[in-house]
C-alpha cells in the first residue's frame, strides 16, 4: 500500500513536471536571466544564450537572432521582452516573439535597448549555428557550413554533430563530416578522436589540411633544464650549432632570467662620461683614458666601487651558454597528436610530389603543344622544302591580328573565333603564296639569300602592323566557355584555353598527315622533295607543288596565330616569340618529318618548364640555358631525333 501511494505521488510530480515544462515559453525563459541580460557582461553572458539555445522552443531562434541585430527591447514597466521596429526615429512598435502579436507602440523612453558589443554578437552568432545547420533550406545549412569552415570554433563542434545525422543531403552530409573532422583536429577533447580525425587526411591534398595541420607540429627553442617531465620534446639542442647559433641560445638565458647581458662598448662610455667629476673618472685623467684599455680599466674600477653594472672583461657568450641545455619543444602538448600531425603531413607532402610532377607534366604538355602549333607551317616550309623564312613569326602575328579584325565585326567571341580560322588561313596562305612567287622562288638552294630577304619580309611585315594597328596590345577576347580552368585538386590544373589549342594541334595534327599520305598535293610534295627532276619528268610541276607547300605552310601559321592569341599579347612582336622556338623544334625533331616535329615540340617544351620549375623566377634564364641544351643536343644527333631517310636525307 506504502508503495503504492510513493509510486502515485512521483507519477504526480512527474507529471506537473511535464506540464511545468510543456507550458514554459520563452519569455520565461528571458525572465530567468532577466539579471544577466539588463547587465550584458560577456563573462556572464554565455550561460543565458546556452538556455535559449538549448530551450527547444520555437522562438528561441527569433529571440537570438533579433538580439544580435540589437532589435530587442525591454519594457520599463514591467521588464518583459519584445522585438521591436522602429515607427521613427524615437518610437518602436513592440511584438511578441512567441506569437508575433503587435502589442503597441512605445516611445524609446520608455524601453531599454538591448546592444549586445562586439564579442557578445560572436557568441550569439556561434549559438545560431545550431539552427543554422539544421534549416529546412539546404543554401542555409550550406552558408552556415561554410562560415564554420572559414572560422571553425570549439562551440561549433557539438552541434555540427548533431547535424550530421539528421541531414538528408549526401553531399552536404559528406561536407558536413569533413569540416567536423577539421574541427576535432584542433578543437577534440580527446586525443584518441583527434589523432583519428588527423589519420583520415593522410594523402589530402586540400590546403585547409595542412593549415589545420601545421601548428600542430610549430615548434619553439626553450631553455631546457625547467622543462616539465610531460614537455612533448621534438629534439635537444646544442648551443653553437647550426640549428642553434650562440647569440640566439644566450638571448634564451636572458629571457629565462638565467644571465644578464655585459653592458656594450657605447653604454661603457656613456657611463664613463656621466661620471666626470673635476676632469678626472674613478680618480684616472680624462685625458688619460686616450685608449679602449684604459677606459676599460676606469669601468672596471667604478663596477668594483658598484656604481655601474658589473663587468667581465673576459665575459664570453660562447662560454656562457657552453653546457646549457636547450630543446625545441611542440607547441602542441600531446605527443601523439603531433606524431600524427608529421605522419599525415610526409604522405600529404609525398602525393603533393607527385601531383606537381603531374602539374608540371600537363604545363609542359600544353607548351609542346603550342610550340607544334606553332612550327608545324615552318615544319612544311623548311622542314620539306628546305626555306629558310624569318618571316613565319609574321604569319603567326597575322593570324592572331586576323582574329582581332573578326572579332571587331563579329561580337560573339565564339562566332568570330570559328570566322576567324579559316579566314587567318586565307589570309596567311595568300601571303604565303604571294611571298613564294614574288621572292622565294628565285632564291631556292640559295639558303644565305633566302635567309636575309625572309629577314626584311619580317621587319616590314613588323611596321606595316605597327601602323596600322599601332604599338599598344589588343585584344582577342576567347570564348565564355574557354575561361576558367580544369582544376583536379589544390595542385593540378590546366587552363581551357591551353586545353583548346592543344586538341587544335592534335586536329592539324591528323589534316597533315591526311593531306600528305592521302591527297594528290601530299603525294606531289613527297616527290618533289625526293627528288624534283624525276618529279618533274612525271608531269609533276615543282614550281606549282612549292607555291602550294608554302602557302599551306603559311596558313598554318595563321591559325596558331589565332590559337596563341587568346592567351598571349597580340602585338607586332606576337611572332618574335615563338619563330626561335618554331626552329629549334623543327631542327631537333628532324628536318622534313612531322612526327619528329612533334617530338622536338615535346622534347623542348618538357624541357624549358623543367627548368623554369628549377628557377622560376627567371624566365629568360631558363629559355637560355633550354638553348645551350639544344646546342649540345645537335652536336651529338645533329639530324634531330628522326632523322629523314632516302635520297633528300644526303641533299
């Protein structure tokens, strides 16, 4: 029976309980800390924003984020809380912030602002992540992810917990675990769940991993007789080594209290001179003391009086800090935590390797690709016909000037760029065949000659350019979906652009080989290089093949100018930069053979961002040194990597 009536009489507390707390609102709450909040002090603010953030009420969310924006008031006449908003400049229309409900219009007199500072809105705002994360909309719970992941806090560790398992988006649950990961590195309570969290990024290669990871392994030199017996010691140190010179170990002693610094030769003086009394100092002549020696022994006489600091004239830091031990010691204070911390770091700095290798691959890529594009017309004209022209720089400066024009008429970037080739094309092979006609043809197997006039062709070409489009650069503007970059991860990723021109290689790539295996032209130009007497007994006309040859050449040229100017300045001098380039390729690739072309492009655009990664702070040095290289390279396969066989390979 006893038991019975206890068991009735906790169901009924229990009970009221429940009620109690089924009919709490957050005024009440408010009222609870009504002390706290008139007073607003930071050190005792946190316990009433955890209450309203932790009520479960509804309002509680309203109530946090109108305090925030300072649009909470209180009532003078009876300290309750409301939301207000202004009527003017000093009157507020008062609500409710369970219902909502207007409960009138109050003059500013009558109520009291809430202005939470500066550090009580961050609080604040650190609460609201609660809410944030687990808001129906997913563009807020991702806003909300993002400002933890840009500012991540210790209090923001619990409730994005929380979240995580009640998030229903995949991607944002993924995210989401990630950024708590981040955050228990630095922010876990136990070393067991951070060193976890360490060992997942092992080979991440996402900088805010090793931001989150690098001070956990910074380091500082201390003085190391004091140190505790739990000093997480990364190594000891000896004063005098390279890791440790002995100006820096003696300014440790210092700072620990350990040893006083000798006063200097200057403050030696200063003290004399302030100790002249009757032209003498410590009972010595001034005009005695013409030497270091004597001044020091007129120092030393006033330190044994004890009026100046004392001094040793043997002192020696060297000596003073000879058998001190120092250690470098973790700022962080577990030890696994760091041992972690450099585990993960050496597999992320291994992958990183490896990724720059692959960085550094695809730049090198992308140059042999604009440099093919650039010397596969001069792969025609000197490569099979055996033309020396320094004016195929100008053709390339055409081409891109070509594309200019066009864009000028046409405002679709994307439009103007598919005119623009095959116009530059027209444009190059016309002067291409124009130059052929008029000047090269009386100049075959006249290499010198042929050489100097191409040379003129170039500068003239240069000064029409200049007047005409003048000295400034202009613009060739690519496409909308040419900007912006193919990115892989935080190391590796290649411009659009750079993407664009290398397919555009591989495609005249294919035409060349097309046009010289599979057409009439590529099989008369075959034979006229061989051998143009029995090409011409044939019925084969040399002199209608070259013209041809060059102009296809040529107009090559002018679609790699198209190509180069999306990126590159647009300007007379556009060609300078790459005809010297466009040669080597040809010469080390092989005279005459377009997969040599093709090697040779490979081979010296590997090799100059090679040794642009080595110094790369000097582009000029390092195109310098790829020449030398080249040099060296022909004097061993002065007939490039392919050399050309058959009778034109002895010609």
């Amino acid at each position: 029976m006893i038991r019975r009536l206890i068991t009735a009489a906790l169901l009924l507390v229990l009970c009221s309980a429940t009620a109690q707390a089924q009919d709490m609102t957050i005024q009440d709450v408010l009222q609870e800390h009504r002390e706290a909040l008139e007073k607003s002090s930071r050190r005792t603010i946190g316990p009433v924003i955890d209450a309203i953030a932790d009520s479960d009420l509804p309002a509680a969310r309203l109530v946090l984020e109108r305090w925030r924006d300072r649009e909470m008031w209180q009532r003078e006449e009876d300290g309750l809380f409301f939301y207000g908003e202004p009527v003017d400049r000093s009157t507020e229309r008062l609500f409710d912030f369970e219902t909502g409900a207007d409960v009138g219009v109050y003059s500013t007199r009558d109520l009291d602002q809430l202005k939470p500072n500066s550090g009580i809105q961050a609080m604040i705002a650190a609460a609201l992540v609660t809410f944030q994360l687990d808001d129906p909309d997913p563009a807020q719970r991702r806003t909300a992810l993002e400002a933890i992941a840009r500012s991540g806090e210790a209090s923001h560790l619990a409730p994005l917990r929380r979240s995580i398992t009640k998030e229903t988006d995949p991607v944002l649950r993924a995210e989401k675990e990630r950024t708590e990961r981040l955050l228990t590195i630095t922010f876990g309570a136990a070393d067991a769940e951070r060193v976890a969290a360490i060992e997942h990024f092992r080979g991440s290669l996402f900088l805010d991993v090793r931001a989150a990871l690098n001070p956990l392994i910074a380091t500082t030199t201390v003085y190391a007789a004091d140190l505790p017996p739990d000093a997480n010691v990364k190594r000891r140190l000896r004063a005098g080594s390279a890791d440790l010179p002995v100006a820096e170990a003696f300014a440790l002693l210092v700072e620990a209290g350990l040893a006083t610094p000798p006063p200097t030769a200057d403050e030696r003086k200063s003290a004399l001179v302030a100790r002249i009394e009757n032209g003498q100092v410590a009972g010595i002549p001034v005009a005695a003391l013409d030497t270091q020696e004597a001044r020091d022994r007129a120092y030393a006489t006033l330190a044994a009086q004890g009026d100046v600091p004392a001094w040793d004239p043997q002192f020696s830091e060297a000596r003073a800090v000879e058998e001190t031990p120092f250690a470098e010691v973790y700022t962080e204070p577990s030890a696994a935590v760091t041992t972690a911390a450099e585990e993960t770091l050496r597999s992320i700095n291994h992958t990183v390797a490896w990724n720059q290798v692959l960085d550094l691959s695809l730049d090198g890529l992308s140059l042999a690709s604009i440099y093919f594009l650039a010397a596969i017309g001069l792969a025609i004209t000197f490569g099979v016909m055996g033309v020396i022209n320094m004016a195929h720089g100008e053709f390339i400066m055409m081409g891109a000037y070509t594309g200019y024009v066009v864009q000028q008429v046409i405002p679709d970037y994307t439009v103007s760029i598919l005119v623009a080739i095959p116009l530059a094309f027209a444009v190059t092979f016309g002067a291409g065949v124009a130059m052929e006609r008029l000047i090269i043809r009386r100049l075959y197997h006249r290499p010198l000659e042929t050489l100097l006039a191409t040379f003129g062709v170039s500068i003239a070409l240069q000064q029409i350019a200049k007047n005409v489009f003048g000295t400034q650069v202009r613009p060739l503007t690519a496409p909308d979906w040419l900007d912006g970059a193919l990115v892989l991860n935080d190391v590796v990723g290649i411009s659009y652009i750079r993407i664009a021109i290398f397919v555009l290689a591989l495609i005249f790539l294919g035409i060349f080989l097309f046009i010289m295996q599979k057409t009439r032209l590529g099989l008369e130009t075959r034979a006229v290089t061989q051998n143009p007497r029995m090409a011409a007994s044939m019925g084969i006309n040399p002199g209608r093949v070259n013209m041809l040859t060059f102009g296809f050449g040529s107009g090559i040229a002018g679609i790699a100018g198209v190509a180069i100017g999306l990126y590159a300045k647009v300007t007379s001098e556009l060609g300078q930069d790459y005809i010297v380039q466009s040669f080597m390729t040809v010469v080390v690739g092989g005279v005459g053979n377009i997969w040599g072309t093709l090697l040779g492009a490979g081979l010296i655009g590997f090799l100059q961002k090679g040794i642009e990664w080595f110094n790369p702070s000097n582009t000029l040095a390092a195109q310098t040194y790829m020449i030398i290289f080249i040099i060296i390279f022909i004097q061993f396969r002065p007939k490039g990597i392919i050399a050309l066989k058959g009778r034109a390979a002895g010609d």
